[in-house]
C-alpha cells in the first residue's frame, strides 16, 4: 500500500468518526461550554465573599 493510499484510508477513518460523535452526542459544542461555565461562575459566586 503506497503512502497515498494510506493517508486516504486514514482520512475516511477520521470523519467517519466524527459524524458518528457528532450523531451519538446529544449535546451540542456550544450548550456544554454554557453549562460547564454556568457551573463555574455559581461556585464563583458561592465561594467569594462579599461586603455587608
């Protein structure tokens, strides 16, 4: 099998790959980044103190 050859196989492996995370994941990029730093920012908030 030539290089070629190979790099295309590899390619193919990829985005098959891909498409079947991106079928099987049931949250989008953007949703989980929203909830991980929503999560972030209420711990935040509950660990600093305020002024009273």
């Amino acid at each position: 099998m030539s290089r070629p050859e190979i790099a295309i196989q590899k390619e193919i492996v990829k985005n098959n790959y891909v498409k079947r995370t991106q079928r099987d994941y049931s949250m989008s990029f953007v949703d989980e980044l929203k909830a991980y730093y929503d999560d972030r920012i209420f711990k935040l908030r509950k660990r600093t103190r305020t002024k009273k």
